[in-house]
C-alpha cells in the first residue's frame, strides 16, 4: 500500500521504535512507516488503518508493538474475532495486563458479555492503572446493558471517579455512559443532570453529550445553509407580495378612473 513520503518512520513512540531494533534497519523503517499510517487512519478510515497494519503484520509479527496495532486495527473495524486473536499475541509476549480492558470489549462484541464481566472480576483488574480500570469499569457496564441489566449497569459506573469534579481524560465517557444508562432507565431528569456534566468535562468533543442534551431539552439545530435558504425563500415571497400589491394599487387607480 502506498505510504506518502513525508512519512519517515520517526513519527512513532519511542517505545515501539525500540521494540523495532530487533529487526534489521530497512526492515524497521518499512514497518515503522506503517504503523503511522494506522495510527493516523485509525479514527478516519478505519479500513485504510486495516490495510497498513496487515502489511505491518506480514512484515513483523514477532514484534508485540506490530500485533497491538493489528488488534487496534481490527476492533475498529469491528473485526472482534480477530482483534482478540492480535490482543492475546501482544499479551504473550510482553506480559503487560494494559489490553485487558480491550480483550473484555471484544468478548462483548463476539456477543459474550458474560465472558467480559468475568474479566472485570480477574485479577488482572487490580493491575491496571487508574485509566484502566475506569475503562474496565465502563466495559462491565456495557456488559450488564447487553444482559439486559440497566440497573446494575447504572450502579457499576457509580465510583469514586464519577463522583470526582476533578477532569481527567476519563471523565467525559464515564458521565456520558452513565447519563445514557439513566436515560435507558427511564431516569430523564438524572440522564440531563449528568449529560450537561459530561458536556463540561468533553473538552475535545470525543462525546454527542452536547447533541443529547439539546435533544433532551427539544432544541433543534437548523443548517446554517438551510436557514439562508429559508430566508432568501422568504425575501422571493415578500417580493411577490408587494408586486401583487402594486398590481392592486394599479388596478384601483384604474376602477377610479373608470369611475
């Protein structure tokens, strides 16, 4: 797959460029250059990403760094099977529990959520940084929603971290999900209060918390283009109402004349 040639390789984190001297220089520099291109497509394109990260796949598979970036790949592409497959690898090979979270949301999406509720129990948990168990926190809720179980979603996202009015990078998606799961519940009021918290913690809009409180509040958004468009539809009308008004002036002058 072509790659621009501004992409040198350099882009990436010096971790994954030590993981990479492993392999021979040529080697690195061609798999460093497509493991920027899925890390710059993953959100956009998410099948570009795929495409870069299978050639990466072919070219290091030994490399832990090269299969994380398969998993990542392939669970935006909502490839779980095997996303979970490239998880397991890069597990096995650095002993890091950092996948953990991920590994659990695949099993979701294999149509599991028993198995990922199992995993928000293990004690690999307890081994995860703060980020981490905040996002096995909002898998296991995700887990009890598939079950069915509203009320016990809405009571594991309950935590310290929700309570918290400090903003971590967390924050957001922890309020939105549980401002969703009260909404889900019937809870409108609750759901509101904690969309508009999720709203001031959502500094980079990487949640719709602002478009679900305005839907919540009956606020409606107008195109900016349709709105000219209406007006200018508008002005057409006004015109023709006052030619057709002219047009009556002019006809009673007429009838006066006759007169």
């Amino acid at each position: 797959m072509p790659i621009p040639e501004e992409v040198t390789g350099d882009e990436i984190d010096s971790d994954v460029r030590q993981e990479l001297q492993s392999l021979p220089k040529t080697l690195a520099e061609d798999v460093a250059r497509n493991l920027v291109m899925v890390a710059r497509l993953i959100d956009e394109d998410p099948e570009g990403a795929y495409g870069y990260s299978k050639v990466a796949l072919r070219l290091a598979s030994r490399v832990a760094a090269v299969r994380e970036a398969a998993g990542f790949a392939a669970y935006a592409n909502q490839k779980y099977s095997e996303a979970l497959a490239e998880f397991r690898a890069a597990r096995r090979m650095t002993g890091s529990v950092e996948l953990w979270p991920v590994m659990a949301d695949c099993e979701r999406g294999l149509g599991r959520p028993e198995k990922a509720l199992d995993m928000a129990g293990a004690p690999e948990v307890h081994k995860l940084d703060k980020a981490g168990q905040v996002e096995m926190r909002l898998v296991a809720a995700g887990a009890r929603r598939d079950m069915g179980q509203l009320d016990a979603a809405i009571v594991t996202l309950q935590s310290p971290e929700l309570a918290s009015n400090s903003v971590q990078p967390w924050t957001a998606r922890l309020r939105y999900a549980y401002a969703d799961a009260l909404l889900a519940a019937g809870r409108e009021g609750e759901a509101r209060e904690w969309f508009a918290k999720a709203v001031e913690a959502d500094r980079d809009g990487s949640t719709d918390a602002s478009d679900r409180l305005a839907e919540l509040d009956g606020v409606e958004f107008v195109d900016a283009l349709d709105e000219g468009d209406a007006e200018s539809e508008s002005a057409s009308q006004d015109d023709s109402e006052d030619d057709g008004d002219s047009h009556r002036d002019a006809d009673s002058h007429h009838d006066g004349d006759k007169d």
